[in-house]
C-alpha cells in the first residue's frame, strides 16, 4: 500500500507544480522584490529532473528534501549552517510538492 501511495505521487509531481511551489515559497525573496516569475524555473527543473528518477517508496520527504536543499545551495551558494537555518522553509516547499 506504501508504494502504491508514494508511485500515485510520482505521477502528480509536475514540473509546472515544482514551478508554482518555488514561486509561492520565494525562499530568496527574489519575486517579491521584482525578479520575473521565471526567477527558480531552472532549479525547478533540476528538481523535476531529479524526482523523476526516483521510484516507489524512496520517495520519502526526507529523500526530496535533500535533493531540494542540494539544488538551493549549488544554485544560491548558501553555506550549510545557512540552508540548516531555513531548512523549515524547505519542509514547508517539499510537503506543497508532495501535497502533503
């Protein structure tokens, strides 16, 4: 039943849903302050490219989670104290992905 679950998700993850999570969450505040909506599209594409190798039950929120955070920090360059220090905001961007 877990797999079952988690494969449904696969299929309702979206590059398009990626796109609107990021841009909800503005984790750098780039849109709020002007920045086109198609600011994070490249690293919602690196995500989407990323979950689409993922399969069944290691689709867990922790595993999308890191994959989220190591985007953030190759893209954004942030320290790893300063990703730990919003890492709430990033569980936040994970459960919209993950509709949970």
């Amino acid at each position: 039943m877990k797999v079952q679950k988690a494969e449904r998700c696969i299929k309702m993850i979206t590059l398009e849903k990626i796109e609107v999570a990021l841009r909800k969450a503005d984790i750098e505040g780039f849109l709020k302050g002007g920045a086109p909506q198609d600011e994070y599209d490249a690293e919602a594409a690196e995500i989407a490219e990323a979950l689409a190798g993922i399969r069944g039950a290691d689709l867990s929120e922790d595993r999308v989670l890191q994959i989220v955070c190591d985007i953030w920090t190759k893209s954004f360059g942030h320290e790893f104290h300063e990703t730990e220090k919003i890492k709430p905001v990033f569980q936040k961007l994970v459960r919209d992905i993950l509709d949970e």
